[in-house]
C-alpha cells in the first residue's frame, strides 16, 4: 500500500499539487501537514508513521518535504527501511524498493556522514584556532574585567555592601565572589588578609 505525505511550510500555501502528483503516483491515503520544515515537532507526519505496515511505502513529493537536512532525512529512511517500508520520492525519481533506490539511499547516507565530519572538523579547528589567540570555549563571563575592578573599588567603601554592588551590576552576591576570584581580587577588600566579608 502506498501512502502519501504532504506538507507545505504555512496555513496560506497551497498543497494542491502535491496531493495531485501524489494521487496520480497510486497513494490510496495521503497525510497533509502545514508546518515548517525546521519544527521538530510534527504531529501529522507522526501519525503518518503510525498508520505505515511493514510492506507500505511513504511516498512524498520532493525530499524536502520530509527532511530537515541531510542527515535527518537518511537517519528517518532508515528507520523505515527497518521496519520493512519502502520510500518513494517523486520529483528526485528515487525508490529505495529498487536496487537503484537504494543504491541512492546509500550514497545519501555516504554524504550525510562526510557533512557531519566536516562540521566536527571545522569546529575543532575553530577551537583550536581560538585557544592559539588566548581565547577559551565557554560561556561569557557575567561581568568584564573593566566592571570587577570597579566592583573591587566599590567594595573599599565601607559604607558599601556586596548586596548593593551586586545589584549595582545586576548579578548575585554568588557571582560578584566568582568574579572577584576570577580576576584576581580578594573577596573583602576590607580585610584581604583575613579572608573575611563586611557584608554577610
């Protein structure tokens, strides 16, 4: 049994041509989604998958209505290639329930693999490319090193609370410390030998 999905991206586009194409292609049920490719989350193509036995075939009208890249259109073929269906995309003339078909599939799943190398290949470079300037991965620290200092000269006052100058920044009292020892600077500067807070 053939079984159709269509989808277009909004409410106000028109799926018409994919639901004629796919009619003409034998599909005796089609499944009809508006929702952008880029969500995660598709009900109608669940409910697709749901309704598919093994021996079916999902058939669609161009492989982008299916996947969102590359690697998520081979890693769903596959899954249904394990659970005994077949997949048919018309305007690309591909048919993994022939050996051309598959043979296509395979060279998808070839090339999916080599994108994936090369985006962990870029990103390692990057990394590396970025610790040789002094630069390290991680979130940006709440406050700059301009700022601890002024933080640090704040704090000379003793009329001055940690309280208020975290909120002077708009950080916690937690991430004021962390970044007082970060930089360098005692967390009282009131009694940097003592290791003591004048505010508690």
């Amino acid at each position: 049994m053939k079984i159709g999905y269509a989808r277009v991206s909004t409410s106000d586009q028109d799926p018409q041509l994919q639901l004629d194409d796919l009619a003409k292609a034998g599909c005796e049920d089609v499944f009809t989604e508006k929702q952008s490719g880029a969500g995660k989350e598709r009900p109608v193509l669940d409910q697709c998958f749901r309704t598919l036995r093994k021996g079916d075939t999902l058939v669609v009208w161009r492989l982008d209505r299916l996947g969102r890249s590359l690697k998520h259109l081979v890693e769903t073929i596959a899954t249904l290639e394990d659970r005994g269906i077949g997949f048919c995309s018309l305007r690309e003339n591909i048919d993994t329930t022939t050996a051309g078909g598959r043979l296509v599939f395979h060279i998808f799943g070839a090339l999916a693999e080599f994108e994936h190398s090369l985006i962990r290949d870029r990103t390692k470079a990057g990394l590396a490319a970025a610790r040789a300037r002094g630069r390290v991965g991680g979130r940006k620290p709440s406050m700059s090193r301009a700022n601890v200092k002024k933080a640090a000269a704040m704090l000379l006052d003793p009329h001055m609370t940690k309280t208020e100058v975290a909120r002077h920044f708009g950080i916690s009292r937690v991430t004021l410390n962390e970044s007082l020892k970060r930089e360098g600077f005692p967390l009282d500067p009131l009694y940097p030998q003592a290791g003591g807070e004048h505010d508690k």
